[in-house]
C-alpha cells in the first residue's frame, strides 16, 4: 500500500466496484467474543502507574483553574507563573469552596471565599497530585485510586513529532466502565457495518491469538471521503494499559499518525451508574509538501477533525452504553 520510493502518489482512490453496504462480507464469526475478551482482559493487565488522561493540553489556560472529576475524586488544574500545570484537591482546604471557580493571579490560584492563595505547593492541609504535560494531553497521578505501583511519568505513546504534526482532542462523556470503551475499540471487525459513513473496504488482515507476543490487530481499512474517493490505509490497533487503545497508520497516507483513545473514570452519577469520558487524541503527520499548510490552517482543521470524531462516538459510546447495560444485568453474551 506504500508508494514506491521517490513517486508520488496522490492520497485519494476511486472506489471502481463499490460493495453496497448489505452486501459486504459479514464479520460476526471473525468477531469471535472470546477472543475479544482476551485481548481485553491482556490490556487490564498492563500497568498504568496511575496515571489518568483528563484532557487536552490547550484546555488548560494561563488565566483561568480547570475543574475536573476523576475517580470519583473531585480536582482542579491550573499553570503556574512558569506556565507548568499544577494540580491537586478541587475543594479549598478552608471550608470547601470550589476551586475551579477561583481565579488565577500570576501563576497563584485565589480561593474566591476568603482569599487562600496555593500557588502549587502544599499549603493549609491542601496537597500538590503528580501531573504531567505532554503536550497534547493532560494527565494526574492518583495513587489512592490506582491502587498500583506509581511511575514518575505517564506511559505516552509514540506520536509524530509535535513541530511538524497537527494534533487535535475530543472529549465525550458514556454511561459505562472503561472496560466497555476499550472493547469497543478492541473490535474493529464493526467499521464498515457500523460506521459506513467513514470506514469502507475494512478487512481485519491480522488478529491476536491466545498467549501471542505481539497483541495487536493489523487493519486494511479506507476512509470515506465523498461519493466514491477514499484514503485507503493500513492500521495497526494495540492496548497499551487497561483504560487506552492506540490506533497507528503503519502503510498509506499519514504513516505514523495515530488516533489515541483513552477512557477515564469519572465516578457514579445520582442513579449509581458509572461514568466515563471518552477523551480522544488525533496526531497527523505526513511527509507530503502539501501538509505544511494543513498545520498552518489547524485552527481550521480542529474543529473538523473534532466534528468528525462526535459522529463516530455519537455511535460508539451507545455500543459502549449498551454494552455496560447488558453486563450490569447479566445479559451479555460475550
């Protein structure tokens, strides 16, 4: 599927014999649910230093704490004058006053009920939590909720280098674990059936046996672009940890560019259901003369590329939420 060395070839394809959408081979006996469940219960098993995504980089200003819920553990995120992230409890130490709703002065957050100043240290019984920037997305270390041995840093998969890639998150939240998410993405045999809007041709090339080294699937897959043009491509999926999935262009356009899918605890909601957001990293790269511009225009590009992604997970997170409802029931086949 690559180009042959120093030819260029364009990036779209014309579908010669479209397949319509019913008459496509069906895949419910590769989709095998037990071996489903065993590359699930593999990524479970991996360790994580307890370290969990809360989201985009750029959602985290200079001027303004971000408030998050992890766990069941309520936070709040802001820069120091250095512009480093600080993180740590969500409730002021004093009398328990949100502080995502606080200001931030010079790097200092201002508790907005009588004036606590923590400027990322510890201070009056409130605690600084490990949290890291990396460049993309933002994570905290919670070693109560972990429950594992902690790490200093993340484990961040290997992106295109950010000077030359154009990047963008989205985040969405299900009523589910993220043991639903992570299957979900666990089973690509469902694109071309369940995403027909983006996902053609789609052929599962390569599956994970039982006690297989290399726990990944290999994809043959082309996006939909309009009418008849497509992107054809090659995919490689892993799960590096219990709650991330890693999809990774290995031949075709975009070579190395990869779509991060990490899925995070939020706690239960007033019906004791739990929930989890879905926060989702997109970085592009590609050696194509053209791609200079794209990054130039990514304040254009974002939105789009985060568009695209709400309609996949409008459809993805009901199969996740479907998923957790026949589970929670003892319903589900799988």
């Amino acid at each position: 599927m690559s180009p042959r060395p120093g030819r260029y070839r364009p990036p779209l394809r014309l579908r010669r014999s479209p397949v319509r959408w019913e008459r496509q081979r069906p895949t419910w006996r590769d989709a095998r649910p037990a071996l489903i469940a065993q590359a699930l219960k593999r990524a479970q098993a991996r360790p994580t230093g307890n370290w969990y995504v809360v989201g985009a980089s750029r959602d985290l200003r200079a001027d303004r704490p971000l408030g998050r819920t992890v766990a069941g553990r309520e936070l709040v995120l802001w820069r120091d004058a250095e512009g480093r992230p600080v993180a740590g409890p969500g409730a002021c130490p004093h009398l328990g006053a949100p502080l995502r709703d606080s200001p931030v002065r010079c790097g200092t957050l201002v508790c907005h009920w009588h004036g606590l100043a923590l400027d990322g240290s510890p201070s009056a019984g409130w605690e600084p939590w490990p949290v890291h920037d990396d460049g993309v997305l933002l994570w905290v270390r919670l070693d109560g909720s972990g429950g594992e041995e902690p790490t200093d840093v993340p484990r961040v998969p290997t992106r295109p280098a950010e000077a030359g890639a154009l990047s963008a998150v989205y985040t969405t939240v299900g009523v589910c674990e993220p043991e639903d998410v992570v299957a979900n993405r666990l089973d690509p045999w469902h694109g071309a059936w369940f995403h027909p809007y983006s996902f053609v041709d789609l052929t599962v090339v390569r599956a994970p046996g039982r006690a297989d080294e290399d726990d990944s699937f290999t994809v043959d897959v082309s996006f939909k672009v309009a009418g008849r043009l497509v992107v054809p491509v090659r995919a490689e999926f892993t799960a590096p940890g219990p709650r991330t999935v890693l999809m990774r262009i290995t031949e075709g356009e975009g070579v190395g560019s990869v779509v991060e899918t990490h899925a995070t605890p939020l706690g239960r909601d007033a019906l004791g259901r739990p929930r989890t957001a879905v926060v989702e990293a997109v970085v592009a790269g590609s050696g194509r003369r053209g791609f200079a511009a794209a990054r130039r225009a990514a304040p254009v590009l974002r939105p789009l590329i985060r568009t695209a992604a709400a309609r996949l997970w409008r459809d993805d997170l009901a199969y996740a939420e479907r998923r957790w409802e026949l589970r929670s029931t003892g319903r589900f086949p799988g």
